[in-house]
C-alpha cells in the first residue's frame, strides 16, 4: 500500500473523525509510517466532549484530559484527495484496546444497522446537502450570487466549481446526480445516488470536505451552516432512505392506501413518534432551529405525505408504491452517524411494537388549527435546541439506544452549546460557525 500511495504522490494520509459537535478532524500519518503492523494514532478520550465554540471540555460529560483511545483507519474508506495534491484521507473508527469505543460515532450507526439485519431488513441512504456559497467581504461573507431558486445564471456563475466538485466526487467513489441553484442568494444543491447506510455517513463526510476543498482553489467559502441570512431560505440536509430485502425495495405496497408497506409504515411511524427527540440528533444546532418555522418548507410538524414540503417525512412515489422516504427536518450541522443511527432506532422501535401510522397530511399542516392537528396526530417540533434536548432527556428508546455515556457526553456537549449561543444574534453566530460547517 505504501508503494501504491507514493506512487499517487501521496505524502500524509488523514485519519478523519466526527465528534459530537459535528465538526469534521482528523490527524495526518506520513506515509512512510503505515508499515505492517500500524494501528492507528492515538487521540484523548476528551476529543468527544468539546463544542462547537472552542476547544474546552464540556463539564458533566465524564471525559476529561486523562485516558486515551485509538483512531483506526478503516482502509476500505481511502480516497486520495484531488483538491489537496499531496494528501489521502481514510475514515476512522475509534477503538479501545481491542474494541469499539463507546463514544464512536461510527460504531453506534454499524450497532443499528446490524439491528435492521436482525429483521432481515437492509438501508440504502443518502444526504442530500444544501450548502451556501460564499466569498469574504471584511470581516464578514457575502453570497456569492444574487440568484433566486434555479437561475440558469448562478448555473454559468459557477459552473466551474460545480464541474469540479463533481469531478473530485466521481473520483472518490461518489456519483452526483442532479444539480441546481437553491432559492437563498448563493445557495446551491447536489445531489448524489444512495449506499448502504454506513457508505452513506461516510459520503456524507466526504462530500462536505471536498466541497470545502475544491472552493478555495475559486477564492470561495462553503458553507453548510442552516441558516446564514435572516431574510433568504437556509440549508437543509434531508435524510433519505429506502428499506431492502433480499435486493428488493420493500419500502412500498401499490395495494395499500398509503401505498406504503406494512413494513414501511410501522417503521415511518417510529420515526414520527420519536422524532421531537430526534430533532436534538438530526437539527443539532441552536442555528437549525432557525430554519425549523411553519411555511418554510422545512418540515416543522411531525406529519407525513407524499410530495408535501411542509412535512417531516415527504415520502416518495414509484411503480410499486412508495419508494423512499426522506426526513426534511434534517440538517448538516449533525453528526451524519449519530443523525441516521439515531433514525434507524426510531424506525426500528416503530417495527418492533407495530406502531400504526396517522393519516397522511395532503395539505400545508401550517394551515390547520390545533384541534385539526391533535386529530391527525399532528405536532408542532420543538422550536430551539434547548426544547429538543429536554425532549431526548424525555424519551426512553433514544436514550437507552445511545446509552449512557453517549448519552451523557452528547448531551452535555449540546446543552454547553445552547447555554453559550441562546441569545447569541444571528450575525454573531453565523461570523463564529460559518466555516464550522
């Protein structure tokens, strides 16, 4: 391997991680250094406590400056980095001694992935990103456009970009899809095809760091960041996921009302029930929750629907039924594994008790009174960071799915979050995280 990496020009090969606050790290090995035998590089257990602010631990997370794990390099995941001549990465899993540490996020998706198997269930999923472009103006960004949502004319702006990013994806495993400028001034969305469920929170990693990479070579800062301009649309990251068996979408039934299977609804259905508490997982940010607001396209209600952009869940519709399901109240300021893990056991919570679906919502739940929506099941999220992490302190099945000391780190790092940007404004916020995410 060692030959083989040189040969590509490869010097430093980076060993990536994503910690609670969901900030992309990683350490960098010479390549003279993964001889036979190389196991990783060590990094402090207090990696997994730190917030988004700053490098400080967060206090009640019982992780401190004593004790260390190791981040292993799982080799399947090597790409050689074309925006960064010189450098490979590899995702990593943390270990402790010989297994899996409790804090990794890695392994906690793989736990609930191999839950699914037990229900002779596979995933497909992928994120799909929207993100700001933008350039540096002072101290502060401005959007790199002025265009509105799919303006040919952003399309020429930055069509080199875009042809690049795309061709650094392709050379990484990944494969784009369909591309367009987004409705905030700036904004853009690309999409890519669907992996396995562990495939698709590694592309997730990967995808925000060639994006990242690539726009610098253009004088250009991406930004991920939900909600960066007060008056224009902020970036979500919907969720999207189809369920297998035996190579067979069993997501859909064409025979049902729902169109869902029995398989599909018991487990969307899980997801709606939980997914209060999952917001403190999948819209992890005080940030997000600017973006979370009725009429916003945003998903703001715990409700379903085929093609509805104002609901949670917009399921979607094929020869056979449904499809794919995607989880709009989502965002890319999450840790992607901890994100889908914590999706997955919702969902699988829905299989395991044959939750029962509501009604679908064919109209802008928005527009319902309350007596309307506690009749459909129908329930506003929570509306800050600090309502969702009471609301995951409250729900049993996420809890115990994270255990203890996931539970316990993750929270703390959260709640020191909330407690140091409630009533930080906007501006203020976006100068500290913009380049964060």
């Amino acid at each position: 391997m060692i030959q083989d990496l040189k040969r590509a020009g490869v010097e430093y090969v980076r060993l990536l991680w994503c910690d609670h606050a969901n900030v992309i790290r990683g350490k960098a090995a010479n390549v003279n250094m993964l001889r036979d035998g190389f196991e990783g590089i060590g990094m402090t257990i207090a990696q997994m406590a730190l917030p988004v602010m700053f490098d400080a631990v967060a206090p009640d997370s019982g992780l401190g400056p004593v004790g260390e794990v190791r981040l292993e390099p799982d080799w399947s995941t090597l790409k050689i980095l074309p925006y960064a001549p010189g450098h490979a990465q590899v995702i990593a899993n943390m270990i402790d001694d010989t297994k899996p540490w409790v804090h990794c996020p890695r392994d906690f998706l793989r736990q609930q992935i191999n839950r699914l198997r037990d229900h002779d269930i596979e995933i497909k999923a992928a994120f799909e990103n929207e993100f700001f472009l933008l350039r540096k103006f002072g101290e502060g960004y401005e959007a790199a456009d002025k265009s509105v949502y799919a303006m040919t004319s952003s399309m020429n702006e930055h069509r080199e970009f875009i042809l690049d990013f795309s061709h650094a994806l392709e050379s990484q495993g990944l494969q784009p899809e369909y591309y367009y400028p987004e409705s905030g001034p700036g904004q853009q969305e690309l999409s890519v095809r669907y992996s396995d469920g562990l495939g698709a929170a590694d592309n997730q990693i990967v995808f925000r760091e060639t994006a990242r990479g690539v726009a610098i070579k253009y004088g250009l800062t991406v930004s991920f960041l939900p909600k960066i301009f007060e008056n224009a649309a902020g970036s979500g990251c919907h969720i999207n996921l189809s369920l297998w068996q035996d190579d067979k979408n069993i997501t859909g039934d064409a025979k049902d009302k729902t169109g869902l299977s029995k398989t599909g609804r018991s487990f969307v259905a899980g997801v709606l029930t939980h997914l209060p508490a999952l917001t403190a997982l999948t819209l992890s940010t005080r940030n997000s929750f600017r973006r979370i607001r009725p009429h916003f396209w945003a998903g703001a209600f715990t409700a379903w629907g085929y093609d509805n952009r104002e609901a949670a869940i917009r399921v979607s519709r094929g020869k056979s039924g449904a499809s794919r399901f995607e989880l709009k109240a989502a965002d890319a300021s999450s840790n992607p594994y901890l994100a889908l893990g914590s999706m997955l056991a919702a969902g699988l919570d829905g299989l395991e008790h044959n939750l029962e679906l509501p009604s679908e919502t064919t109209v802008d739940p928005a527009l319902l009174n309350e007596a309307e929506r506690r009749a459909n099941h129908i329930h506003a999220l929570p509306t800050s960071l600090g309502e969702a992490l009471v609301a995951l302190q409250n729900d049993k099945v996420l809890l115990d799915t994270l255990g203890n000391d996931r539970a316990k780190a993750y929270l703390a790092v959260k709640k020191m979050e909330w407690e140091a940007l409630k009533d930080v404004t906007l501006a203020d916020e976006v100068k500290l995280l913009v380049e964060r995410y």
